[in-house]
C-alpha cells in the first residue's frame, strides 16, 4: 500500500482524471484518490470477486471520487464508454508495456501520461513498446523506487516508468 501512495509525488500535477487498469485490490487506484482527492478515477478489473472488494474498500473510505468498474478495457463497450476520456492511466505490474500501450491510447486524452510500477530489467520489454509507440511518446522516465530503509538499493528492482504521451 504504502508504494501506491508514495508514487504520487511523480505525478504530473496537471492531471485529474485516472485509469487504473487491473487495479486487483484497488492499488493504486485506492491510495491515489485518497492522497490526491482533485483526481477522479476509475478503477477498472476484469474479476468480479476483486472488484467485489474494491468496490466495498470505497464505500467503507467513503471515496466519492472513483468508480469501480467490473470490465476488460479491451473490450468495445468500455472504449466506448471511455474514449479520450483519461489524462493518466496508471497500473501495477499488470501487463507488459507493450500491451498496456494498446488498452491505454484509445482511453487517453490528446495528451496524457502512463505511469506503471514494474520491476527487474525493462530494457527489451521498454525497446519493444518504444518501437510499436514510439509516435506517442513524447518523454519517458524511468525512476528506480529506493522508498523505504531496507530497500535502499533497489535489490528488487522496483522502478516507476513515466510516459509523457500525445496522440
């Protein structure tokens, strides 16, 4: 928990709505619209049961600045839905880079940012996403996520890849 709210220090401040995809347990979607309450968000999961939880998380923090979504965002209804609606898409280890491109740009705005939370070596997986995407991509950073005393050099390879898009 305590990575998704820290990752809000890199946001962009000029966003204010937000897509997490395959927000599983509600991270980081959940702690973002707590530690940014400006942002509106929808938090999207393919599974019913962790939606369920997601679901129930929010009424309890009484959030009333994200919906909760039972969905795929591949799926037409919900690009329909959705299009050019999110200046952020965030998402936590969910898919390759590559993929979460593919769900993310018919969502975005004009111009957007993508924040994922990853670990290990990005190289390969960032060079193939750059090469299909590279239109897209107007900067990218990739910051390595030191954030707490025990992890200070990074050993499990935690990192948060920031993409600056532009349709």
């Amino acid at each position: 928990m305590f990575i998704s709210a820290y990752i809000t220090k890199y946001l962009p401040e000029k966003v204010s709505r937000f897509l997490d995809i395959g927000t599983g347990g509600g991270f980081p979607g959940i702690p973002l619209a707590i530690m940014r309450p400006d942002l509106r968000g929808v938090l999207v999961d393919s599974t019913k049961k962790k939606i369920a939880a997601v679901q129930e998380f929010v009424d309890k923090l009484k959030l009333s600045n994200v919906v909760v979504e039972n969905d795929r965002v591949e799926s037409d209804e919900f690009k329909e839905k959705y299009a050019n609606t999110f200046d952020l898409v965030v998402s936590r280890s969910t898919v390759p880079l590559i993929i979460l491109f593919r769900y993310a740009i018919p969502l975005i705005k004009e111009r957007a940012y993508m924040l994922a939370m990853k670990g290990g070596d990005l190289t390969d997986e960032f060079k193939k996403a750059e090469t299909k995407y590279k239109s897209y991509i107007k900067k990218s950073t990739i910051y390595e996520l030191s954030y707490k005393p025990t992890n200070v050099r990074n050993k499990k390879g935690k990192k948060l890849v920031l993409l600056e898009l532009h349709k």
